[in-house]
C-alpha cells in the first residue's frame, strides 16, 4: 500500500518536488520562516539547491506556496464543518470540532500557518486573502444568541477574535506541553464555553 501524501504535495508532483515541500513545511513550523534556508531544505530533502530552484524560484515563493495550499484547505474545511449544521449550536459544535481535528491530524500546517501569517499573509494572492478565517468567525458569531440579541458590531467582532484567539492558544499549550492533547479532548469544554459567551 502506497503511503498517503499529504494535502499540500500533488500525485503529480515528482519526488524531488515531494520531498522538497515535505521537507520546507517540517522545518518552516519547527524551526520558524526566518531560521530555515534555502541550504537547510536542500540539505535534509537530500537536494540540492539547484533542483530545488528548479521547482521554486526562491524560499520565498516556496514558502508562499505552502501558505495559499495549507490556507486553503483549512478554510474550505472550516467553511464545510459549518455549511454541514443548520442551526447556530450545530455549527458551533461542527467548527470547533473541524478545527481541533485538524489540530490532531496537521499539528506542522498548523504552526506554520499560525507562526508565519504575519509575514506570508500579505504576500499572499487575493483569492488567499478572500477566504478568512476571522471572516468564518464573524458568520459563525452573527448566528448566534447574541447576535440575536442585538449586539454591537464591534462586540461580535470581539466575540469572533476570542473565538479563533482561544483556539489558536489551545493549540500553542498542546504544542509546548502546557496542556494534553489531542486536541479533539477539549471539544466539549470548548464548545461549552463558547456557548456562554455568545448568549
């Protein structure tokens, strides 16, 4: 049996091209976007710097590519989890579960979206940038109690950024140890939390 690729490699991608992307995603959530060179990937791919060229014209663009397809796959994911529910405690439920099950099976894409936003997110293409995760967030919250309530604007953004904040510092304390995992342990806690603050 042939071993599952990961999302953001393409059948169709050849082998140096594989473990090329393999390779800069381990060390771009490990080590950090500004401690990995181009020499480190070529290095621990078992490249070199010409074949990696060969596929990506610079770190850079590599980096950005990985960002667009681990972006993407996270949303489209997200936005499934709540398109999957019809009322609000459903879709709740459906994407906090969706995000901590990616937590569990992408714990690398998930640090290295996390970790490098602030540099890639700008540099990112605009149909990247059309598809938020606040933005999922802030539908999520406008369905709420408290939405229902007649709350601010400004609150149901709050709301929406406590949300994706919590979420994104549960997985930070997995991460470094602070707190078990997997992830999915924390899906009713959460859940319930969630709850309580947007009612």
């Amino acid at each position: 049996m042939r071993d599952r690729l990961p999302f953001y490699i393409s059948e169709h991608d050849p082998k140096a091209k594989r473990e090329i992307l393999r390779v800069a995603l381990k060390l771009f959530s490990h080590s950090g976007l500004a401690a990995t060179s181009i020499r480190d990937i070529a290095r621990e791919s078992g490249f070199t710097n010409p074949a990696l060229y060969k596929h990506f014209a610079s770190k850079e663009e590599l980096a950005i590519y990985l960002f667009e397809t681990c972006h993407g796959k996270v949303w489209t994911s997200c936005a499934a989890a709540l398109a999957s529910a019809e009322d609000f405690s459903g879709k709740l439920n459906a994407y906090v579960n969706q995000w901590l099950a990616l937590r569990d099976a992408h714990p690398d894409v998930l640090a290295f979206l996390s970790d490098s936003a602030r540099v890639l997110w700008p540099k990112a293409g605009k149909s990247a940038r059309r598809h938020t995760m606040i933005g999922l967030a802030k539908s999520l919250v406008a369905e709420s109690p408290l939405a229902r309530r007649g709350a601010s604007a400004g609150d149901l953004d709050l709301a929406a950024a406590t949300l994706q904040g919590t979420l994104a510092e549960l997985f930070r304390m997995i991460e470094v140890g602070v707190v078990d995992g997997p992830a999915l342990h924390w899906q009713n806690g959460l859940v319930t939390l969630f709850q309580r603050s947007l009612t």
